[in-house]
C-alpha cells in the first residue's frame, strides 16, 4: 500500500524552530553535513521545513530517475529568492537561470545552440586552449622568480583568473588578460564580488530577502552590491562588444564568441541577451576554479594516479599530434577524474525540481508541485550507491554501470548546466597543460573538508606544491 504523504518522516511542522536548531548548529555553512546526517536519521527519503524552506528530500538514484522523469517540460528548480529580489529591486531582466516557463524554454534552445552544442565546441577549443597555455606559462615564471625549481601557494585567485579568462574569451571571442602580471582592477573586482555574492545568498534561502531589506540587513546590502558589481563589469564587457560590432560592419573572419554570434542571428532581444550573458559570465568562474583546486588537491594526494592520467595525455597527445580537440577524445581518466571530484566535491550540494504530476518515492505519494530535492553530496559519499565512496577512483567511471543517475554534477535534462560543455572543456584543457608541465605535491595529513557558501568551497586553503617536469 501507499503511504500518504503527510507520513513522509521529517520535521517539516515547525519552520521557525528548525531554523533556529539550523542556526544553532552553524546550518548556513553546514548544509552538505546536516544533510548527510538527515539521511542517517531518517533514512532515503524525509521531507523538512527551515524557515520558509520547504522540500522533500531523496538520496537514491532509482528515485531521482522517478523524479526526473516528473520534471515536465518547463524544469523548474528552487527559486533562489536573493537573486530575483536583487533584479527586481534594480529592473533587470531575469536570464535563463532565473526564468521560467515558455519564456526560459524559448530563451534556452536559443543558447544552446550556441553555447552547448558540439558545433560551436570546435570554436571554443583553441581559444581555451591558448588561455591554457598561458596559464601554464605564467606558472613556469612563478616557478623561476622563486628560484627553487617550485612554488607552494594557495592557488585558488591564480584559478580564478583562468576560469573568469577562460569563459571570457569564449564568451567575447577577445582576452580580457588576466593571465599578465598587472591585471585590470574591475577584472579581481568582478571575482570578488562574485565570491560575496555567492556567500550572502546562502543566509537568504531561509530568511525571505524582502524581510532583510525592509530591515536593511548588512547581507542584503551586501549582496545588492556584489550584483551591482558584477553587472557593471559584465556591462562594460557587452558595451565594449556591441560598439565594434557596430563599427566593423559585415561578418566577421574568425568566430566572434558568443555575445557576438547572438547579436548577429537576431533572435533574442538585446536585453535578454545580456541578462544571460552577465549569468554566464558569472557563473563561469567559482564553479570550475574550485573543481580544478580540488582535482589539484586529489591528485596530490594520490602521486600513482597523478602520474598514471599523465601517462594518458602525452599518449593522447602523441596520437593526435597536438590537435587539441582530437586530444580530448583520448583522454577517458582524466574525464574521470573531474567525475570524481565532483562525486567528492560537487558544486551544487543538491539537485530540485518542482513536480510536475503526481510520483511514488519510496512507496510515498508526492503530489505535483512538491518540491524535491536529491542530495548530490550525500549521494556521492553513499556506500550503497558508490563502493567504497571515500576512495578517489576515476577508472570507476570506465566501467558504464556507474553512469545510471549517479553522474548528475551539472544537473540532468533539459534544465541541466548551460555551460556543462564550456566547463568540461576548460577544465579538461587545464588538466592536459598542467599534468604536461608540473608534479603537484601536498604537505601530509592535511585534510581539508566543505564549507557551504551556497556552492561547496574548501573550508581553509589548499596549499600545493608545482614542480617543473
Ligand atoms: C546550472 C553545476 C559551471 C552556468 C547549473 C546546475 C548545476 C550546475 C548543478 C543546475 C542544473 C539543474 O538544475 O539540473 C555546475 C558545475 C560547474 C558549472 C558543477 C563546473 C564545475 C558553469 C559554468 C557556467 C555555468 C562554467 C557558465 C559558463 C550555468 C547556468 C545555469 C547552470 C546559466 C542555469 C541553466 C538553466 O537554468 O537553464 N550548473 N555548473 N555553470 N549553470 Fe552551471
Ligand atoms: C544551493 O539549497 C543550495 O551552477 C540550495 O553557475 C539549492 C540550490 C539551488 C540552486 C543551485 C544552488 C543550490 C547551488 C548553485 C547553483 C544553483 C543553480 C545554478 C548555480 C548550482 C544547490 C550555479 C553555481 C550557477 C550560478 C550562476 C549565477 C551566479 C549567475
């Protein structure tokens, strides 16, 4: 028989006392933990209220192909209310993150054509293949200055210049020159309001945003000027873009990126090409910089693996001589190393959709418009769905058994990441030019565990040592 909802274990009664308990226990920066512990209590699936926050919560990939399968046509997740308030407050357009409806669905094919279709991936390559280059370069001067034959530092602002200079050139078909010694001042600004804002958007998942306003809470005038920031950044990068467009005239000889490509097929309007563009911007720099950093941190822990991937590039670069977009056909490891450090490390704690029609979970009724989330970083640490889960393995992911709903790091469907291919490339690119020139070595016993900023990040620096080959 099915149970009804209402029997779903949890506690889901009281919000306002569960935010308090979640406060108590540090909740903000503890979200993956507490998670984890909530599958513990109540098993694979429990249903909880914090604050306003209400969901439904499953860890079993045969549960989220129930809940994928309900999605609909308009995949709707959690509504981050921060991020609507702010472009509310200030009369900006909602991009394809924050759309919904035929108004995300007609805006989504649009730029998938031009950001994750394999078509424009041949164009994306070479220029992240040059930024990888670079990068590696800049290193190599680190390494000299320092005089020793190594470097050991926090590499993490050194990441975020590669990815913000990696999406850039992409997104604008020009370098923006992050990976020079004296960089643009707006460049750092852009990164570090983009870290603010990630980080006052957490509190505000549970505590309405218009509450704090109203109050005039330090997060809310916090996080409305890191947004500001990072529109204005992101503005002078499209101005910048439309003005030469304007002057050159006809079309171009060579790809023009994407801002450009979307100006010249005409079939959004200006305004809600930039609202996804400043989102692509922004979404392209934490989220690969810190997935690098911890590869970095994983393959330094473990040298036989590090020195096994390293075998698979220079054979995959013998292969294809130095083609880098054939290379990346040939490198099945190091594509499974980026799986496993998501598995580890996801970005995103977890996946949700808002139901589209009645579903069974568990033998429990969910009705349509429940809000169900799957615990991405409680799956991933799950010894029933992964054997040994504490074990970095990237040969796991040869074996195809392992795929069934259980690789789910950039979201699943039609609603899944917009710049899945744009990351995977880059941060593939990174791995080849980085195994090919240094050895990445770690102090021992150091362990660095998660902290919630709205995506996981290191909870203390990851210091690492490059060495020249
Ligand atoms: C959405 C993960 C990098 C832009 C998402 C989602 C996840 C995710 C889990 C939600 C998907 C869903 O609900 O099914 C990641 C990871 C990254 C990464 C793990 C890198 C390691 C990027 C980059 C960009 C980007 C580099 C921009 C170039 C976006 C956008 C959305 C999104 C625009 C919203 C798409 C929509 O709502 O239609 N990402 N992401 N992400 N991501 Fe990423
Ligand atoms: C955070 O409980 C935890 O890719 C919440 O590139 C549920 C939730 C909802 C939406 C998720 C978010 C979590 C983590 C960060 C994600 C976001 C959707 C997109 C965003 C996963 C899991 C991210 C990082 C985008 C951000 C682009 C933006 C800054 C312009």
């Amino acid at each position: 028989t099915i149970r009804p909802f209402s029997e779903i274990p949890g506690l889901w009664k009281n919000g306002v006392a569960n935010l308090y308990n979640f406060w108590k226990l540090d909740g903000f920066k503890n979200l993956h933990r507490i998670m984890l512990q909530n599958f513990n209590t109540f098993g694979p699936i429990y249903r909880e209220k914090v604050g306003y926050y209400e969901s439904v919560n499953i860890i079993n990939p045969e549960d989220a192909a129930i809940l994928f399968r309900a999605e609909g046509h308009y995949p709707k997740r959690l509504k981050v209310e921060a991020w609507t308030s702010y472009r509310d407050y200030r009369n900006r357009k909602y991009g394809v993150l924050l759309k919904n409806g035929e108004d995300w669905r007609s805006n989504r094919v649009i730029l998938n054509k031009e950001v994750i279709s394999p078509k424009v991936m041949e164009n994306f390559v070479p220029l992240l293949d040059e930024v990888g280059l670079d990068f590696v370069a800049r290193i190599h001067k680190k390494i000299t200055r320092n005089g020793q034959n190594k470097w050991t530092t926090d590499l993490s602002q050194e990441l975020f210049k590669y990815a913000l200079e990696s999406v850039s050139t992409v997104l604008y078909g020009e370098r923006l020159g992050l990976m020079l010694d004296y960089i643009d001042p707006e460049a750092q600004h852009f990164i570090d309001c983009i870290t603010l804002m990630f980080k006052t958007t957490s509190p505000m998942l549970y505590i309405p945003p218009a509450l704090l306003r109203q109050i005039g809470a330090k997060v809310w005038r916090d996080h409305v000027e890191a947004w500001d920031g990072i529109f204005n950044q992101a503005d002078r990068c499209i101005q910048n873009i439309y003005r030469q467009l304007r002057l050159e005239g006809g079309p171009p000889k060579k790809y023009p990126g994407v801002l450009a490509s979307l100006l010249m097929l005409d079939k959004l309007s200006i305004e809600d090409i930039k609202a996804s563009i400043t989102e692509l911007m922004a979404g392209g720099v934490d989220t690969t910089s810190i997935t690098l950093l911890w590869t970095l941190y994983e393959l330094a822990r473990y040298p036989n693996l590090q020195e096994e991937l390293r075998a698979e590039v220079a054979a995959a670069r013998a292969e294809s001589q130095g083609d880098m977009l054939e290379m990346l056909k040939r490198i099945p490891l190091v594509k499974g190393a980026l799986k496993e450090t998501l598995r580890l490390h996801p970005v995103a704690v977890s996946l949700q959709r808002y139901t589209a029609e009645d579903i069974i979970i568990q033998n429990y009724h969910i009705p349509a418009g429940t809000l169900v989330q799957l615990g991405l970083y409680a799956m991933g640490r799950d010894p029933k769905v992964f054997f040994r889960p504490e074990q970095y393995q990237p040969s796991r992911w040869l074996r195809t058994k392992t795929h069934y709903f259980r690789s789910l790091s950039f979201g699943f469907g039609p609603r899944q990441c917009l710049g899945r291919r744009i990351a995977e490339a880059e941060m593939q690119i990174f791995l080849i030019h980085m195994l090919e020139n240094f050895r990445v070595e770690k102090q021992r016993h150091v362990e660095v565990q998660s902290t919630f900023q709205l995506i996981l990040l290191p909870e203390k620096p990851i210091i690492l040592t490059l060495k020249s080959l």
